[in-house]
C-alpha cells in the first residue's frame, strides 16, 4: 500500500480527530451511480470492503476517496443512433437533420445509461496533523483536485495549499546537475529530462544512463531545463523529483524492506502505513530543505 506518487498540500486548517473524520466521511460515503448518472464520488474504506472510512494510526490517519464512472463508450451510442436514425428515415421519408440527430444521440444515452458497465477506482491521502500535512497518492493534479474538492465539501472547517518552496524544482535540479553541491541526504540517479524553455522546446531524457556532467552542462547552457530528475533519499527512498515539486516513482529500498520484514506488527497494512509515514515525514522536510526551505501561505 506504499503510496508511489505524492502530491504534497500544507494543511493551514484542521480540527477533526479520527472519530470525527469518520462521522463526516460516513455522510459522504460512495455510492453506486443510479439512473442516468455517468458518475458518482464518495469515500471508501483505504483498507477493504465493510473497513473503517478513516484508517488511524496514533496521530496518522488514511483516507481514500472513490470514484464509480459509468463505461459508454462513443462509438457504441453512435452504432445505436445510426440505427436509430435509419428507422426514422423508413418512417419520414428523409434522413435526420443536425438538430435531430443530436436528439437522437441523447435519447439514445439516457436510454444505455442505465445498463452501462460501473468501474471503480480509488484514490488514496495521508493526513498528519501534527506535521501538517495532507499527501495524496495521485500521478496528476485532477486526481489530486478531487480529493480536495470533496474534502471541502466533506469538513466544515477544512483548507490547504500546494507546497512552496524558496527555490523551484527546476532550479535546483538545473544546478546540482551542472556540479552544484546536492545536500548528503540525497543522491543523484540515472533518469533525467532537460527541456527547452517554451511549449516547443526540444527534450532530451536520460533513462538508466550515466550522467556525465560534461554533457549534461553542454545541454544545459544550451537553454535547457531540469524537469525531472531521479534521486535517492537517505539510502531508504528511491524517486523521482518534478519541476512542479511532485515526487513520482517511489520505492522504498532494501534497507527499508528489511525494516518492514523484522515489523512486530501483525497486520502488514498498518506495518507498511506505520513505516511509510515515518519516513516521508523525514522525506519531505528533507526535499524543502534542499530547495531552499518553504514558501507558507498567507493563511497558513
């Protein structure tokens, strides 16, 4: 259950404990789409089925957040209007005009809706209050948006905002490669991307390959960027950092599998849970120290 993406929100107000949390998410929990609905959002159990909505753990909670989206592909609805368009052609004498065709396709989706095929999935948070902290476990931002969005909705006292920092990911990245000092902690990996400024600009990606500084520094005072870059953390945490500060592709190393290995823990949930929020709460004040500490909202 290691979260492998993190999106990374400063938590400025917070007043609920693990009980209430749960009271609150209970009034918002999933619900299966009914009718014409082409989705439904809810919270789900981050455990399993019949679970509690909020996973607690001393002051670590879990929550996830699902989303049930009906299938109703195009192409089928517009198989079944051609069809459908065809009959009346038999019966008027001519074929559908624009408008007509566009009342057709509607008749037809609200007709499929109610037998379209419901996939779910589910996206995962960590809070921390005491630290601070709401990260959530998304690879995009909109996935991010929906957890949020509905926190707001969820909580009546309830507000974050995205990690800043004094330096930005690209910078810093930008300048360890080019020879600047990087911070003990961290270590430099193999997977690069360097970009051209603008929307068009050319991109070079290093995937498992050496860095050579040499080289790396040609493209880089030819006017590219770092955008990503493959680092690791301590000796424990493996990932890649982004130029809008998310860290993608985690992997906890060998040191900390064992750790997870010799866990007195009986449940291997609360194993993982308990040892992955131990470290990104070292991770994380050690990714804003290396870029130059953190920029706090006004409302913070």
């Amino acid at each position: 259950m290691w979260f492998k993406n993190l999106l990374v929100y400063r938590l400025n107000k917070w007043n609920d404990t693990p009980a209430s949390l749960e009271q609150k998410l209970s009034a918002s929990a999933l619900q299966s789409c009914s009718g014409l609905d082409l989705q439904s959002r809810g919270w789900v159990s981050p455990k399993a089925d019949g679970e509690p909505l909020v996973h607690a753990l001393e002051s670590q909670m879990m929550i996830s957040l699902g989303v049930e989206k009906k299938l109703l592909p195009a192409t089928v609805i517009n198989q079944f209007a051609k069809a459908r368009a065809l009959e009346i052609e038999e019966q008027q004498g001519y074929k559908p005009g624009r408008k007509q065709m566009k009342e057709i396709k509607e008749a037809v989706t609200d007709e499929l809706l109610p037998r379209a095929f419901a996939i779910r999935r589910k996206t995962n948070a960590w809070i921390d209050p005491v630290g601070e902290w709401l990260v959530v476990d998304a690879a995009n931002l909109g996935k991010a948006d929906e957890v949020v969005e509905m926190l707001i909705k969820t909580l009546d006292e309830f507000s974050v905002s995205p990690l800043k920092t004094e330096i930005s990911p690209s910078s810093a990245m930008t300048n360890w490669l080019m020879g600047q000092a990087i911070p003990s902690t961290f270590t430099v990996d193999q997977d690069c991307e360097l970009r051209g400024r603008g929307d068009a600009g050319a991109t070079v990606r290093y995937v498992r390959h050496t860095l050579e500084e040499e080289e790396v520094a040609k493209h880089i005072k030819a006017g590219k960027e770092a955008t990503k870059l493959a680092m690791t953390w301590n000796d424990k945490l493996s990932f890649v950092l982004h130029d809008n500060l998310q860290l993608k592709r985690i992997a906890p190393l060998d040191i900390v599998k064992e750790q997870a290995k010799s866990s007195a823990q009986d449940d291997a949930f609360d194993t993982d849970f308990a040892i992955m929020t131990g470290e990104f709460k070292q991770l994380l004040p050690g990714v804003i120290d290396a870029l130059g500490g953190e920029v706090r909202s006004a409302m913070a």
